[in-house]
C-alpha cells in the first residue's frame, strides 16, 4: 500500500503519516475535552470530537494530495488536492453512523471543513455545500457543484490506490457502525442527508436559519475548537519529534491557601478598627467584605453557580476578592483554571504583578498566563498560527513548533489575566488561533471586571455569549465592578447588602460645577480652559494634590498647556522623566522613587500629562511616579485622559471629571482620596468647552455619538441633588447609578438585538465582523528614545534581511510597549500622508518608526505629552 503522509518529510524530519497524525490528534481530544463534557443532545462531546479527530484529514490520502505535500505539483483542477471539504462529509456520516443528532453531525460537519479557517453563517453554509442542481452540466457547475465532483473524483482515487487504509479509518470513526464501502457508494444520498438538516420547506430551494436551534452555535464552537486545538498541536510537536501526554495540557492551580496567607498578611499590617480611624474604618470593611464574599461564594458553588456580582467601592480590594471567591467556587465545583478578564490593556499588568508576588511565579509557567497583544505569551515546556484555508488545503498552517505560545495562548494555564477583547471575540466569530483557547472555557471561572466598560453595542450580545458559558460550557461567571450595568438579570449578588459598604467607606463628596448646571438647564455656556486652568491652580496652592480627567487627548494637551502657561515654575514630570531616560538610557532601570525624588528637589509644585500619546513603558513609570509624589504629599496636578479612571491605584486630594456617563465619574472619582488620607475628597463634574475651532465639546464628542448618553447623565445627576449644592457618595455611586442604568435599558434599549440574532442562528461570519474595538484605521509609530531601543529597530531589520523569524518576532514583541497608535480619520489627509511616509521598522510590517533625537524626528515627539502630529491642521486636533 502507497504511504501516505499528513506532514512531509523535511528539515530532518521524516514526516508524519497520515495514519499516526489522524490517530494523535484523537488521543489529544482526549487530553482537552472533559470526560463529562456534552453535546444539548446529551451526548459524549469527547467521543464526538474524537470521531472528528479520525476523519478530519481524510482528504490526504488522495494521491493529488500527496503529489502537492512531497513535490509541490497541483493537479489540472486545483480542488481535487483539497482535504477538508471530503473529510466534512466523511464526519457527518460517520457522526450519522454512530447515531448521533442531526444537529450533532452538522456541528462535525461544520467543524471539520474548517479546521483550517473561520466559521460561516452556518445554515447557508452547508445548504451551499450540500444541495445538488438537477441535470447541469459541468459548464454551468457552481462553485459548490465543482467541489462535489472533485470530492467523487477523490473517493474513486482514495479506492484505488489505498482502499484498505480508507477502510481502517472509517472502521476506526464510525466503531464498526459504518464503513467505507457505504460512505463511498452512497454519496450522493449522503449530500440529501446534509441538505435536508438546513433545507426550507415547501417549493423552492432553500435554507432555512430557524431550522437551527439556539444551542448550534455553541456546539460547532466546542466541536471546532476542541479539534483546532488538538491538529494544531499535534503538527506542532511532529515538527520537532517530540511526544505529548495528559500534562502537556494539564495546568498549575493557584490556590486559596496561598492567597489567604497573603491577604491575612496585608491585614496584620494595617490596623482595622470599625470605630477607629477612617483608614482603619476602610480596613475593617474590607476584611469584613471579603469574608462575606467568600461564604455567598461558596453557597453559590453548592447551589450550581451560574452568573454572580460583585458589587463593591472602589478602593476596597476587589482584586483579591474576586479571586478568593473564583477560587473558592473553582475549587468547589471542580473546575481546573480561572480567566480573569479587564477591559484595558493598562490595567492588566497590575493584577498581573500582584499574582506573580502573591504565588511567587511569573507568566512563563503553567499557573499564570498574561494574554493582550503587548504581552508575550509562553507556557514552558509546551505557538499558534493562523492560516485560513478556503475549503481547501493550509497544511502549511500546521507547522508550527511554538508549542509554549500555542499553550498559552490556549490559556492552558490555571490562571489566565486577559483582556474582553480576548475573551467575548473568541466567542463571537473567533478566528481559527482563537478558537483554541475555547475548550479551556469548561468549567471554568470567569472574571469579569469592571463589564461597564463594555461598549454599548455589544450590551444585548455579552449576556447571550454568558449565557452560552454557562449553559454548555458549564462556566460560572463572576461580574465586579462598583457601578454594575444591569447586564444580567439572574445574577446571585455575592455582597451582602452592598450599600453597607457604599456607606460606611463614603469618601468623597461630589459638586457640579455651574457649568454642568448650564448643560443641564439648556446645554450652553461650556467651562473655558482659562478657568479651568485657574481652579487647579487653586487647588495647588492649597497644597493639594489635583487630577483633571478629560475626554480627548486633545482637550487633555489643551488643559495642560494653560495650566503650564500660568504658572511657569511647574517642575513637568514628563521633563525630568526624559531626562534620566537619557542619563541611563535604559526604562527598564528607572526607579519611579528616583524620579520623585528628583521632582521634589526641582520644586514643590509639578505636573503630569498622561495620554495613550505617551508610549506604554512609560505611562507605567510615570503612574507609579506620580503615586509616589501623592503619598509624600508633592503638590502635584495631573491631567489625563480616562485612562486612569480603572484599575490605576493612586489618590488625589481633588478630581476634577468632565462631564461623562455616571459610571466613568464615579470611576474617575476612585481616584480621590483612596485611602482616606482626608476626611473627604472633593470631586468636580464640569463641562469643558471646545479645545480651539472645534464645533463640539469633547463631551459631545465622545458621548453623544449613536446613543447620545450625556442628557441622561445629567438629568440623572439632577434627580439626586434635591436642591443640595454638595451630592454624598453613595447618592452618586449608587442611587444615581441605578437610576442611570435603568434609562439606558428601559428608555435607550442599548444594545444591538441583531448581535443575539446572530448567536442564535449560528451565522459565524456575521459574528466574526464585529469587534470590540473601534475599527477606524489607525497606523502604529514605535518610538525609540534610547539608543538600545535603537539598536533593537535595526537588529529587527537586519534579523529580516536573514529571515531570522524567531528573531524578528522577538524583537518585535520587545518593541510594542514602546508602540503608539494613531487613528487616521481621513486617508486622503495631509497627516495621513505624513505618517504614512515614516520609515518602517522592518520591510514586512506595516509599523513605522521614529528616533526623536534624530533631527528629522523631532516635531514628532514632545517629552511631555508624547508623540505629535506636526501642523497645526483641522484633523490634527482629532488625532
């Protein structure tokens, strides 16, 4: 018999034989899919997904196959070289075979042909691959109808030249319920078979979507995703002979144990008084939160899970306590890892740093996984590609020796931090990488944190997809943040009474200022950037440390340039930042303490911008330094965008929020007096005019796009003053909240119900347009300002020039903490232009580059506000 391989000898190597791929990959199914684990139709999802494992690339066994894999020859009609679309079909008749659900077969179906790419609209797909045309002939075939007759022309070459291998994998699929004779000679009933699960009813041929149930997306995810993992990996590992077991997929579990000793730790060293000092008031709330949280925890667990919320202040650790309780219901229901998703990629390093201390481990292991696009993710010990294949061949989409990154990325480890990106768009129309961190979702815990975050569009489809978590997945959601959405009507709150907690830690106290009293009344009469500017002058003169939250970079620049500009003698953190960036050429080693210090003995007043304009490493550094400067007491004002309104651990004595939806001010007001340093901290809601000539103010701008946000803010703001010039904490951040949230649901119906649609009619590609991020183009600037960050951008071109790809990738990951996105609103755009011809960092990526000490470069880059468009133009202002 002719040997037949699924991967070719090279490198080596001596290939891999179809027989011993096919019989690997369902071994691994075995390792990923849990024992208990079922179809909605009550069925092993392990014995289906295996059954997929053996007949996925049956197709290789074609002699057309075998000539494009070993001597790269395409035969006279490319599709008869195609593997996938005969092994789909081969999965739904052995599916078939073995008795399974219709629905089931289609899932297998659906699976198999795209195991090398994305999924489709699910009904029209296999109605199109399915259904026969009466008497055509071949010249008027459609694409469907040519793979058909590729596909018999592959089973009569299959039979004759390895019928008793086609034999030993159909025995082997279908457990002797089918064979290989009767999948061959009934064909054509076979495509009758498939059509009739999607067909409509009546005259006329058709699809019909309602033939679906709504549990189909969910079962072709968990088929698909589950066999995409399983032949990625096994390609993989063949590429490098080396062997996988039950512990290649196998995960480290941080435990409660561990994290229990650390908080109790925290807890000896620092006092907690319930009639003590307002310091040792927030301490005993938040031992007294965390022990409630753990028992509802547990209870919920005992009671089955499902959806809970975690409702507390900011400021009162719910870090730790959302994972004291993921762990306790893990540990109680028997799930073996946790995903701990944020909407920011600048908060995640936090949580991150905080696990690494608390379990003494780093992101290279099998207990933590860090998983955002700045991240570089490994598990040692264990890569991923991504190769869509058009109903055909992508065995080159196999190879792939990063089994570390392919582990990772997998969220194979028991602990993965990770972004909602990652998270809701590996549900909603994954791509094929994507699509393999799915089987890691069973019995999971899930972490939601801070889900108000959430854009609007994406509020009717997120508790569609946790419903899906929940229900096939058998996940257990937690949902944390201090201004809950309303997102889930069913969820367990596992706080007890949580306006205990709003209450006994009040804070802050909030005031409008008279120019949100004006957009109240009529919408007129903005705040100028000169008063503005004068009112955190005050504020500094007090001594008092002041932040100023904006909604535009632009409106940002604007502020700080008049703050700057009435008062000269600010010492600019930013500047003396630069400044030892250059002395030690190296961020890695700046110390943020020396950088206070240094400011300090400079001035006893400063001030700080803060934009996604300034590269990640060093927006990290200059928090952390501003965080030292408050806890001195520095007199410091910064002013930032509303990337400091989550997850960012520092405290101002005044926050200053221009107006915003109700949950980012009392986000931006977390940032105030956090640790009770005062009595209470002062919050200002204000409403800042348009920077320059531009028509909107930056509220506008931002909030008022679609659904326009800003009346019900402020009229739910009104609501709660009762006349009062000064509103309390808990009228804010709870009652106005609730109250906020209810209109957007009762009144704005927020939400696209066309998303759930899509889930519910498993329309794949539809899913797969959405995103969670704006999709505007936007071209990506690394900037180096320091000769070793130099050095890297040339070592990038110079390991491209040598196709040293490792090396390339390498580099590149290095580099994107020092990369900044800018979007481009017009393409035609005189600053389009001027971006689009910076230098690339290498020649195959789209990347640019600057050196600002680099004559050339330097109207692109300002030490304190971070990279710059040069011109004064009308997009510029938007940029």
């Amino acid at each position: 018999m002719p040997t037949r391989y699924s991967h070719p000898p090279e490198g080596g190597h001596d290939g891999v034989l179809l027989r011993k791929h096919l019989e690997d990959v369902a071994k691994r199914v075995g390792y990923v899919v849990l024992d208990d684990a079922q179809t909605p139709a009550d069925e092993p999802l392990k014995d289906v997904v295996e059954t997929l494992a053996y007949v996925h690339d049956f197709g290789k066994a074609t002699t057309y196959f075998q000539q494009y894999l070993l001597e790269s020859r395409d035969p006279e009609f490319v599709q008869y070289r195609y593997h996938a679309p005969i092994g789909s079909f081969a999965a739904f008749y052995a599916l078939e075979a073995k008795g399974y659900d219709a629905e089931t077969c289609l899932a297998g179906f659906v699976a198999v042909a795209k195991h090398h790419g994305r999924l489709p609209n699910v009904a029209n797909y296999v109605f199109d691959r399915a259904h026969r045309r009466e008497n055509v002939s071949e010249g008027n075939q459609n694409g469907a109808e040519r793979q058909q007759a590729a596909i018999v022309m592959q089973l009569n070459d299959i039979e004759e030249h390895v019928p008793r291998l086609a034999a030993d994998v159909f025995q082997r699929a279908t457990d002797g319920s089918g064979s290989w004779e009767e999948f061959r000679t009934e064909f054509a009933g076979l495509l009758t078979s498939i059509e009739s699960t999607v067909a409509t009813t009546g005259s006329g041929a058709g699809f019909d979507r309602e033939s679906l149930s709504n549990s189909c997306y969910a079962l072709v995810l968990e088929c698909w995703g589950s066999l995409v993992l399983a032949d990625k990996t096994s390609a993989a590992e063949a590429a490098t002979d080396s062997e996988t077991s039950q512990s290649t997929f196998e995960a480290d579990q941080p435990t409660i144990k561990r994290l229990d000793e650390y908080i109790r730790a925290l807890e000896q060293e620092a006092s907690s008084d319930p009639n003590g000092t307002r310091a040792e008031q927030l301490n005993h709330y938040r031992s007294r939160a965390r022990r409630s949280i753990l028992e509802n925890a547990e209870a919920f667990a005992d009671e089955g899970g499902g959806v809970a919320t975690l409702t507390l202040p900011t400021g009162m650790g719910k870090t730790l306590s959302g994972l004291s309780a993921a762990l306790a219901i893990r540990d109680r229901c028997g799930g073996e890892r946790i995903v701990y998703a944020l909407p920011f990629t600048s908060i995640i390093d936090q949580v991150v740093d905080e696990v690494e201390e608390i379990y003494e481990t780093d992101t290279a292991g099998r207990l933590l996984t860090a998983h955002h696009h700045l991240s570089e993710t490994t598990i040692q010990d264990g890569g991923s590609d991504d190769t869509d294949e058009q109903d055909g061949n992508a065995d080159d989409a196999d190879r792939n020796d990063d089994i570390a990154g392919m582990l990772a990325e997998s969220w194979r480890a028991g602990l993965t931090v990770t972004t909602f990106v990652q998270l809701f768009e590996s549900l909603a129309g994954p791509t094929n990488k994507q699509s393999m961190k799915l089987p890691a979702l069973q019995d999971s815990v899930v972490v939601l944190d801070e889900p108000q975050s959430l854009p609007l569009d994406w509020w009717k489809l997120v508790p569609r997809l946790v419903s899906m978590l929940t229900d096939r997945y058998d996940a257990t959601v937690i949902a944390m943040t201090a201004t809950q959405p309303r997102l889930f009507d069913d969820a367990t709150e596992l706080v007890d009474d949580p306006d205990t907690y709003f209450e006994g830690t009040e804070r802050v106290t909030y005031e409008l200022d008279p120019s949100t009293e004006r957009y109240i009344d009529d919408q007129t009469g903005p705040k100028s950037y000169e008063d503005a500017a004068s009112v955190l002058l005050e504020a500094i003169e007090s001594n008092d440390s002041a932040l100023a939250v904006c909604n535009t970079i632009d409106s940002a620049k604007t502020l700080t340039e008049h703050v700057a500009e009435s008062h000269p003698k600010f010492v600019h953190v930013g500047e003396v930042y630069a400044n030892e960036l250059n002395r030690i050429a190296d961020e890695d080693g700046i110390d943020p303490t020396t950088i206070a210090d240094r400011v300090v003995d400079r001035g006893d007043q400063s001030i700080l911008h803060l934009s996604t304009r300034l590269r990640p490493v060093d927006r990290l550094r200059l928090i952390e330094t501003a965080k030292a400067l408050t806890k001195r007491g520095h007199a410091l004002v910064t002013i930032s965008t509303q990337l400091v309104e989550a997850g960012v651990d520092i405290s101002f004595d005044q926050v200053y929020r221009d107006l915003a939806p109700v949950d980012s001010i009392v986000q931006a007001a977390g940032r105030c007096n956090r640790s009770f340093e005062s009595d209470r901290g002062s919050v200002t809601v204000w409403w800042l005019d348009a920077p320059d000539d531009q028509q909107k103010t930056p509220a506008e701008a931002v909030y008022n796009q679609g659904t326009s946000l800003l009346p019900v803010a402020a009229e739910t703001l009104e609501s709660v003053r009762e006349d009062e010039t000064v509103l309390s904490e808990t009228a804010v951040a709870r009652t106005a909240v609730e109250r906020y949230y209810r209109r957007l649901h009762e009144e704005k119906n927020v939400g696209k119900q066309e998303y759930t649609t899509y889930v519910d009619e498993a329309r794949g590609h539809d899913l797969a347009r959405l995103s969670l991020i704006d999709q505007r183009r936007a071209i990506d600037v690394v900037i180096c300002r320091t000769d070793e960050e130099s050095k890297m951008v040339e070592s990038t071109r110079t390991a491209m020039n040598r196709y040293d790809f490792d090396t390339v990738n390498t580099l590149m990951d290095e580099l994107r903490t020092r990369q900044i996105s800018i979007p481009i609103y017009r393409s035609d755009s005189k600053e389009a232009r001027e971006l689009a011809d910076l230098p690339y960092v290498h020649s195959e990526t789209e990347i640019r580059c600057i050196d600002p000490s680099k004559p050339q470069f330097v109207d692109f880059f300002d030490p304190v506000t971070g990279f710059v468009v040069p011109d004064s133009t009308v997009e510029r202002r938007f940029l």
